[in-house]
C-alpha cells in the first residue's frame, strides 16, 4: 500500500446507519466495526499475556540474582541477623556477554555475510575478456591521438625516459570513471560468460562482485543506523534473560545535514535532505508478547509489541505515515489508559507511588495474520482478488479502544519484522534459557552459606556469659567492661560469672560454598579462571595448560553463538536484502543470486584458517612449474578479503599491476647499477651476471663438507673400486 493511499480507502464516503454502543451512545457502523477489530486484538493480547506469565516469574528471579536482592517471596528468622547476597550471578553473566561480544564483533564488521550461492541464477559465475577482433572489422579500429591531451589521457599509453613517449619514467596514468571498460569497448573487445582458457587475460567473477558490493551495502547502512549498539543490548538480555529481541529492519526517514552555497550572496543556507534507509532496534522481553502456541518467531501467527508512550510521543505518532489523526485526537482526549504490570514495580528500585503511569498510555502494535473480512471491513486497502474467507498479514497499532493505524504488511515477502533468539534453546517453549536461571540454585545456596557463616562467626566470636545473680549483689549493671567489677554476696560458694564460648563453623559454611561455585561453573558453561579467578589451579601455571582449559571452556560459547546465527543473523541479513531489492532508493543496481552467510560462529576461526592457506598457497604458487597454472591476482584479492581488507582499495587491476610490474622492475635494476640508466639488453645482462654470481661454485673447505659437521660415512679399504691410493 503506497504512502498516498488514504488510511481507510474510500470508507469515510459510504454513509453508516447509527447503531446504539454498549454505553448507549450513538455509533456509525464504521466505528461498530472498528470495535470489533479492536476488541479481537486486544483479546489475542490478553492470551499472550497470560500464557507468558511464568516466563515473568523466572525472569524477575534472574534478575534479582544479577542485581543481588532477594525478592518479596524470601522471608528471614529474627535469628539471621545477615542479609548479604553474594552477585556470583552477575559475574556469570557479564563474563558471557562480554565473550559474545568478542566473538560477534571481534573482527570489527558486523557478523552478517553475503555470498553467492554455489551454483548462480541470472547471473554468471565468472567473465573473461575475449581478445578476438570485433565481428564487424576483421582487426580493432585504433584511433591516433590527435592533441597532446589526448595521448596523455590514453589509457593504455605508459612511456620512459627516452622513448619518445608523452610521460615520463615512472609516471602513471590517472584513469576516469569507467575508463578501463569504455577503452576495452573502444578496441572492440567483450566480455563472455565462463571461464577463460588462457589463464593470463582478464577475468572477472560477477557474481561473486554483486555479493560482496550487497554486503558492504548492508554493512554501511547497519552503521549509520547505530545496529551494532541495539544487537549488544539484545545480547545481554539474551545472557541475563535467556532471549534477546531485535525488530526490524523498518522504514526510517532519516535526516542529512545539507548547507547550500547561494551564489548570489554567498552565504550557506541550510537545507537538510530527508532519506529512507532501513533500521533496527532492540525490544526489551518484557514488551515483547508472541503467540502461545509458537516455539519460534516462524511458527507465530501474531506477535505484540507493547509501547508505554507520554501525550508528546503518541501526538508524534500522528506525523508517521498511515496513522488516523482523528483516531489520535480522540485517544488524547480520553486521558492516559497506562496500568503497571506486577513485574514492572519488581523491576523499579524506587517505590513510587499510586500516582505513577498518570499521563501514560499503553499502545499495542500488532503485527499478524487477520481475516480479510475484518480487515476489509475495518477499512483497510485489500485487493478485490481477496476472499473474505483468506486471511492476510497486517499491521495495526490500538490505544484506549481505538485503531490508530491499520494497513496491510508492507513487507514482500510477507515476515513478522521481529527476530528472537535464545541463548540456550528451549525446544518446548519461545523463549530460552539464560545464564542467571542455569545457576539459580548455585546461587541460592551459596547464599544461604555465605549468611550462615557470617551469623557463626557472629556468635563464635563473642563470648557468651552465664551469670548467677544470686551469688552478687543485687542492683548491678551486667555491661561488660575492661576492668568491670562484680559485688558479691558473702558467704555464696563457687564462681558466679561463665563465659561461654560457641563452636565456629565457617570453614564448613565456606567449604560449601566453593563446592556450589564450582557447580555454578559446571552449570553455566564459564569456569572462573575465564574471567579472573584469583586462585591458581595446577593446569593453569603453564600457558599450554591454561590454552587448553579455555579452548575447551569455549566451546559452550560456540554453541550459543550458533543460536544466535540460526535464529538472528542469518533472518536478519535476509530481511536485509530483500528491504533494499524493495525499498532502496539509491542509484546502486544489484542482480545476482545471493545467499546470506552468518559470520558469528566462524568470523575468526574460519577467517585466520583461510587466510593461512591462502599464504601457504601462495607460497607454493612460486614454484615455477606451478606458477603457469596459478592466477596469482585472484589469490592476491581472496587473501586480502580474508583479512578484513578490501581488495578494491588496496589491490591494483591488471592493467595497473602490469605497468607497476615495470615500475618496479625499473627502479630496482636502477638500484642494482648504482642509480645510472640502463638499456634494456643491458639490463638483461645485469641479471644474467647477477644469477651467474650466485651461481659460483662454493669453496667446500678442505673437509669437503663446507665447514660443517656432516660425517665421511665408511671409508674405502685397498684395493676397492673408489680407493685411490
């Protein structure tokens, strides 16, 4: 549906009989219907609320154990005097969010990848320059430069001192955009499909190019919107909660900052350009409400989003495209309808107090299948090929019983434009596992320990008295004091003041409490040693010893990366290309038959492992016997790409190689003969004296062996074949 399409179509011209509402006020059959629509949502959103509510209550336990509070459900004797919480919880986690950080963004780029797929559609796989005259003339048209100018600007044109030609020794040729194709075209040459038999002409792999160019695409536009600072947050809940939410990517309209110089006055004016480009942003799981009966974000049929918008933010709804401002109007205008879930005031360290949500409302955005009928009813713009009887994907934001905005899903494909991930899978329910509910009884224990030796050690170190008041003088005070003195009565036998002392513990209370934070590592995947354990174990003196401990601990690691390539990156990259085959408004044509590559798991090890074979390669290339059947500039180009380095920025292309090959070889003949100019038949026999002196034969010593220490094997008797005596 086009932005100049109106909201409702054409409903606003069809005149509605009155029909008397629930509270005896007189409707229209539009806004009869508008209620029901609404009223079916909301009523889908109170299933998805109350399905997920003992997800809330594992949530709220986890993060009470990350923050270290005890929540209103513990409750402690008059005796336990401590109410310490060891945060073991929020080292775990912090430990591994910091370790998906490294690994999903340890190379600098965003984890997303684009390449082509193995067997390309529309596209060739590879090109080559046919070097065969034109089919109209039997030989190349080659036109004579007529003006200086021109041979200077000729492409193929690369002179030395003394040849006649327009440049001088060393200088290279500044080609214009496009330049090198328009002089392949002018010489009557082209381009064909497959590749080329002869291994030195020029060969070019398109669909190898349109992948990379959609990734560096993606790539650009994920940082100019801030994405690699909504996926870390997305992360961390994943650590801390078990799943971790990004939404999009969504049409954004983002604003450039433009001066434009008048030319009459001179002065700048500022004239800023509005753009669409595509976003992301992280939703919290607390706002975040799928349908029951899905295990994943494909299975779901709809999904709410739920928005705690003031009076400002929901009047700014009214700017967007497809929202009603009417619909707005009215929900301003019937007060804030914001109710605080139980959660919320468990998540707030303040309590504040009834007052709070005043000036709130609460704004459902649904994005899910509807009936047509409804939706065609509701006034939303649905093909007439549509049956009532299909259902279709919409999008539609309710707020105090009204429809603020209601269209069709923009998306096409048709996709929910939510990605969950889990940090360890659940495969019975949506949302995951995280590290805080993996150690919730580590740390309850733990815990309870850690107060029981406190309150030991409380009671052990004091003394304890047991005093026979019938035995001193009555009206005396029983403080303690150095040098206090006690009256007692005459005549009274045995002593009358004990002081008692209580066995200590704590060793055992802290004993225990190793024992359960060793089982906190076991359960969480993160041994201690990963992330700062103060205490030395025996494996871990030697550097051998401590590589193999965390080669080994990194493994649960890789596991949950793995998760969040399956479930984020790969849909993310995906809904990623086909928003720019929909929506991108630049100039940049894309065709080709491309494959979404999810980095996460494999971004260093694949990357350092390939980057290492290709320089063993390399080296083997120099062999001369293999060299011939080696194209070295695609090694060249693979190497740089596989560290990180873009190989259209730093490597030259052949043509350019080519003239630098002469460049150099110029200048280091020129080094070779003590600066002066050599001819090339000179040069020839530089190189050839050069390989010849090298060529000499070594002086063996009198040893025969060269100074070394290499043995004379058996020595030959008399009369054998090599005695020469």
């Amino acid at each position: 549906m086009s932005e100049e399409n109106e909201l409702f179509g054409n409903a606003g011209e069809i005149y509605f009989e009155p029909v008397e509402g629930e509270s005896g006020l007189d409707l229209t059959l539009e806004e009869s219907v508008r209620l029901q629509f609404v009223g079916l949502v909301q009523d889908r959103f109170e299933q998805a609320a109350s399905a997920r509510e003992s997800d809330e209550a594992r949530w709220l336990q986890a993060y009470h154990n990350f923050r270290g509070l005890y929540g209103k459900n513990v409750k402690f004797r008059e005796s336990e005097k401590s109410r310490v919480f060891i945060k073991v919880t929020k080292t775990k986690v912090i430990a591994a969010f910091g370790q998906l950080v490294d690994v999903m963004f340890g190379t600098g780029k965003f984890p997303i990848g684009v390449k082509e797929t193995k067997i390309p559609e529309g596209v060739s796989t590879y090109r080559h320059l046919d070097m065969a005259p034109n089919i109209e003339t039997s030989e190349p048209e080659v036109k004579e430069p007529e003006t200086e100018e021109e041979k200077v600007l000729d492409p193929f044109d690369v002179g030395y001192e003394g040849d006649g030609r327009v440049l001088k020794a060393g200088a290279t040729v500044s080609l214009g955009e496009n330049a090198f194709e328009d002089a392949i075209e002018e010489a009557g040459f082209e381009f064909k499909d497959g590749i080329s038999p002869n291994p030195t002409v020029l060969e070019t792999a398109p669909a190898k190019d349109a992948a990379r160019l959609m990734q560096k695409l993606i790539h650009d536009q994920i940082e100019e919107s801030n994405g690699s600072s909504e996926l870390r947050n997305a992360l961390f809940e994943a650590s801390l909660f078990g799943t971790g939410i990004v939404k999009g990517p969504f049409n954004y309209n983002k604003t450039l900052s433009r001066w434009e110089k008048d030319e009459e006055t001179g002065e700048r004016e500022y004239n800023p350009l509005t753009v669409r480009v595509p976003r992301i942003e992280f939703v919290s799981v607390w706002d975040f409400f799928p349908d029951p009966n899905a295990t994943t974000i494909e299975e779901c049929e709809y999904t709410f989003h739920r928005h705690k918008l003031n009076r400002s933010q929901l009047r700014n709804l009214a700017k967007l495209p497809h929202f009603n401002k009417e619909q707005i109007r009215a929900c301003l205008t019937m007060g804030s309808n914001y109710v605080e879930k139980d959660y919320e005031s468990e998540l707030k360290d303040d309590h504040r107090n009834e007052d709070y949500g005043n000036g709130l409302f609460e704004v459902l955005e649904y994005w899910g299948v509807m009936d047509a009928q409804y939706a065609r009813e509701a006034g939303m713009d649905i093909p007439n090929e549509v049956d009532d009887l299909d259902e279709v994907q919409v999008n539609a934001w309710i707020s105090n019983g009204k429809l603020l905005r209601g269209v069709i899903n923009p998306f096409t494909p048709y996709r929910l434009p939510y990605n969950a991930f889990p940090y360890e899978r659940n495969p019975y329910s949506f949302f995951g596992i995280g590290v805080a509910e993996n150690m919730d009884d580590s740390q309850q224990i733990m815990n309870g320990h850690a107060r029981m030796a406190i309150d030991n050690l409380a009671l052990s170190g004091s003394i304890v008295f047991d005093v026979d008041e019938s035995a001193l003088v009555g009206g005396q005070s029983m403080e303690i004091y150095p040098g206090k003195v006690f009256r007692r009565q005459s005549g009274m036998q045995g002593q009358s003041i004990h002081g008692l002392k209580f066995p200590n513990t704590t060793q055992e209370n802290l004993q225990m409490f190793d024992k359960f934070r060793q089982l906190a590592d076991e359960q969480t995947g993160i041994p201690s040693y990963s992330h700062g354990q103060t205490g030395v174990q025996s494996m871990t003196r030697t550097a051998s010893g401590m590589s193999m401990l965390l080669g080994a601990a990194s493994l649960n690691i890789k596991t949950v990366v793995k998760n969040v390539d399956d479930f984020l990156l790969k849909p993310l990259g995906r809904a990623y290309y086909q928003w720019n085959m929909q929506f991108f408004e630049g100039e940049l044509e894309i065709e080709g038959d491309l494959e979404i590559n999810a980095m996460g798991t494999n971004s260093l090890m694949q990357k350092e492992v390939r980057s290492q074979r290709l320089t063993m390669f390399l080296q083997t290339a120099q062999n001369p016997a293999i060299a011939p059947f080696v194209k070295i500039s695609k090694i060249v180009s693979e190497l740089a790409y596989s560290l990180d380095l873009d190989p259209d920025e730093i490597l030259n292309d052949p043509e350019e190689a080519a003239i630098m090959a002469q460049i150099i070889g110029a200048q280091n003949v020129g080094q070779a003969t003590g600066g002066e100019a050599v001819a090339p038949d000179e040069q020839q026999a530089a190189m050839g004296g050069a390989q010849g002196a090298s060529q000499q034969p070594q002086d063996l010593g009198a040893t025969g062996t060269g100074g070394g220490n290499i043995g004379t094997g058996i020595v030959p008797q008399a009369g054998e074949g090599e005695f020469s005596g």
